[in-house]
C-alpha cells in the first residue's frame, strides 16, 4: 500500500478485523528500535463502551423492532 500525500494509509480489512479495529475506534502506534511500527488498539474501558453504545444509537428505532416485546428483541440480538 501507498502513503498519501497527507500521510495516510488504508488499513486492509482483514488486518482491522483481526486486530478487533471497528470505525471510530482509537489507535496508538509504537515504532520500535529496529523501524518496525505497531498499531493497536487503544483499550480504555469507559471510552470502550461510549464507543459501542454511539455506534448502534437509534439502531433500534428500525421499524422491524416495533411492536417486539423484551424476550422477543434480546433473542433476536443473541442471534
């Protein structure tokens, strides 16, 4: 992969997933003595779950949900 011209790159989809990289998510980088550069995420409980519940707000207004009961809409989220 290239670096842009303002110093980005796109991290491939594979790579984001199995580094657990979900959109909106922190990163830090560390570079290491040898050049090599690390990037993980960053793991802070609080901002974790603000993050979480931003990302699904008002994904439950959908109008499949209406009319559901409680049992019905957590056996629909376990799966």
């Amino acid at each position: 992969m290239k670096i842009t011209s303002k110093g980005q790159v796109t991290i491939p989809q594979s790579v984001r997933e199995q580094a657990g990289l979900h959109p909106h998510s922190e990163v830090e980088f560390e570079v290491r003595a040898n050049g090599e550069v690390v990037i993980r995420p960053v793991m802070q409980a609080a901002a974790s779950l603000r993050s979480a519940f931003e990302r699904v707000r008002g994904s439950a207004n959908a109008t499949q949900f209406k009319g559901m009961g409680t049992d019905e809409f957590m056996a629909f989220l376990r799966g």
